[in-house]
C-alpha cells in the first residue's frame, strides 16, 4: 500500500494513503488494479475510477463523462428533505447521476421524486441509482417533459463563469462535461432556468432550491427575484456550501 500511495502522491493525489486503500479493497487482484491505478495517475477522478461515490450516506454510480457529485450538494438534499409536505412531490433538474433525488427518495419514502436531465448518459446513471428507492428519472430540458404538480424543485445546475473553467482541476475540465460546468458568462444562466420553471411549475407556496456559490450568492438571488420568487440564503461552513431557496408565494 504505501508503494502505491507514493506513485498518487507523487501524481498529485492530495488524499493519497485514503485513495490506495480505496483502489486496493475495490480490486484486490494487483494485476486488474494496475488498470485502474494508471486511469487514477492520469487524472481521471477517482470516483469514476471505482465506480462509485458516497453521498448523504448512498452509495451511488456514477460513469467516466458524467458530473461526479459533490459533498457540498448534500445541503440541497438535506433542505429539500425538510422543505417537503407529506405526500409531496419533488423534481430534480440538472440531475445528473441522481444524487439528490437518491438521497430525498432514501429519506422520504412518502414522496413523489422525480429527476431529469437532458443528457442521456446522466439519466441511464440516474435510474440505476434510483430504482432501489422507487423514484423515476427521465431525459428532459429542464421541465418540458413534466407535468405533474410540484412542491418542491432541486438543482445543481452549472455554475462556473465561463472564463474560470480553464482554472478548474484537471479532473474536473478535461474528465467531466463542459455542459456540466460551464454556466455562462457570469455562472447563473442556468440557474435563471430553473428559477424560470420554479416560477413556472411550483405549488403555491412551493420553493426551488438551488446550489450556488458563496460569491456568486447575491447574483443567483437576483436570478431568484427576476423570475419572481422570494430568495433567501442558506449555507454550511463545514460542507462549503452555499444554496438559494427561492419560495413562490
């Protein structure tokens, strides 16, 4: 082990003893693992590398040219978890591999969960993650092809300002998506979309709740009043998240 911690280390893996135990229990033939090792060394993220990634206690897919969910999302799913009336119902846009759907679903059996993206890969993903918890995923852009009543709305939507993604992590801009990444030139064009089909879609008294970041807060809240929701700001200095929740009156 520590062999192969030197050889992350020394390929920049800040977590390296953590990440060869992880490599070492996934594949314990050395000869397969070797496999995955040289994926790891060559940038890719580890998560895609195993297969897998924890979020909120799941364990979910995840797939090589999909967005790898972040810990800092959980705070979306943990306020979506309380915001949620009994029997209610919740759609996840820009879902991706399902993180959040997963984790409301694992939470609130009760409820209606439903997640969507318009990539195909993302939602092949998503509904392997979903399945054990009796929620759907469909392909769709944004809500076009959701009709039903909504109580709550969650996203991750992109939100990196164009000009900043060349200064992303190497695993992040050259192994995920830009589509996954890129939110315009300011970082909150995508996140004006789903406020727009919060604004659109929401029950009366219904909230969106949407990731963003601690410097781009005000203007997603600004996004938030465009289309005609009530935002207020949430975080959690522990996960480094910062979320908007955006209620309809």
């Amino acid at each position: 082990m520590e062999q192969l911690a030197a050889r992350l280390r020394a390929a920049g893996c800040v977590f390296a003893e953590d990440e060869a135990a992880l490599l070492i229990a996934h594949e314990p033939d050395a000869v397969a693992r070797e496999a995955l090792v040289a994926r790891r060394i060559a940038g890719e993220p580890l998560e895609t590398v195993l297969g897998w990634v924890l979020f909120g206690g799941l364990r979910l897919a995840v797939a090589p040219g999909v967005f790898v969910p972040r810990r800092r999302t959980e705070l979306v799913a943990r306020l979506a978890i309380d915001a949620l009336p009994q029997d209610g119902t919740l759609v996840d846009l820009c879902c991706g591999v399902g993180a959040i759907a997963a984790a409301v679903a694992h939470a609130r059996p009760d409820a209606t969960v439903i997640a969507a993206d318009f990539d195909p890969r993302a939602v092949a993903v998503a509904q392997r993650n979903l399945a054990p918890y009796g929620a759907t995923a469909l392909v769709s852009d944004m809500d076009s092809n959701i009709s039903v009543p909504i109580d709550v709305i969650t996203a991750c939507p992109p939100y990196v300002p164009t000009g900043e993604i060349p200064f992303m992590p190497s695993e992040a801009r050259d192994h995920e998506p830009r589509t996954a990444l890129d939110g315009g030139p300011d970082g909150t064009d995508l996140q004006a979309a789903v406020f727009a089909a919060a604004a659109r879609r929401l029950s009366p008294g219904g909230v969106a709740i949407v990731e963003t970041s601690h410097a781009q807060a005000e203007r997603t809240a600004q996004r938030a009043v465009e289309a005609g929701l009530n935002p207020t700001v949430a975080q959690d200095e522990a996960l480094g998240a910062t979320v908007i929740v955006a209620a309809r009156a």
